[in-house]
C-alpha cells in the first residue's frame, strides 16, 4: 500500500528553525513552558504558531509539538530560541509533596482498600 501524499509543501527541519540546531540544556520534551508575553507580532510562521499555542497556559514541550505539528526536536530548538528571545519562560513545578504528606495519602488510601 502506498502512503498517501502530504499535504502542503515539505520543509526541511533546518529551514524551520533557520539553520540553528542548538538548544538549552536544560530543556527535554518534558519541560513545561508558558507564554511570557502575549507579544507575537515580531514572530513568523512555526516561532509564532508556538507562542500563540502557549497563550493559553502552561504547557509540555512534546504536547506542544503534537498541537503545531512539527517533531519534538525541532520544537525544542524553537522553545529554545523563544525563551531567548523572552516571548517564552520555563514554568517550574512546584515542590513535590513532603514524604509526610505522601504517608499520610498511603494511609488514606489504605483505609479506603479495607472499607470496601
């Protein structure tokens, strides 16, 4: 079977992201990114698709690829070079819960289990 034709014209990944492959180390497809400024006016094609998609909140780097539809890599490289440019920020979890805290749901949930 032959896989039906794409739509739209094919762009290499190095035209996407002007020729840049490199990006912030402290960035993996799980890094969790919001828009930093609601400012999209100077960004073209895919730079903008992205930060108009991180308008509504803070979101994964895979999850945003998946919603663009470019891969995951080259998503990284425009992550990257849009949180240089300051239209995006890195959103850092808050704290994980205290091993108190994680206990006492353990115990909860027990309770539960020998309830029913």
């Amino acid at each position: 079977m032959t896989p039906a034709p794409r739509e739209g014209p094919l762009v290499g990944s190095w035209a996407v992201t002007d020729g840049h492959t490199s990006l912030r180390a402290d960035l993996d497809p799980s890094t969790l990114v919001t828009a930093a400024t609601s400012s999209v006016h100077d960004l073209r094609d895919e730079r903008r698709r992205v930060a108009e998609h991180c308008q509504g909140g803070v979101l994964g780097i895979a999850d945003i690829a998946g919603a663009v539809g470019l891969s995951v890599l080259v998503t990284l490289v425009l992550v990257s070079q849009l949180l240089d440019s300051g239209h995006l920020r890195v959103q850092v979890p808050a704290e994980a819960p205290s091993m108190a805290v994680l206990e006492e749901v353990l115990r909860g949930l027990r309770r539960l289990e020998l309830a029913s």
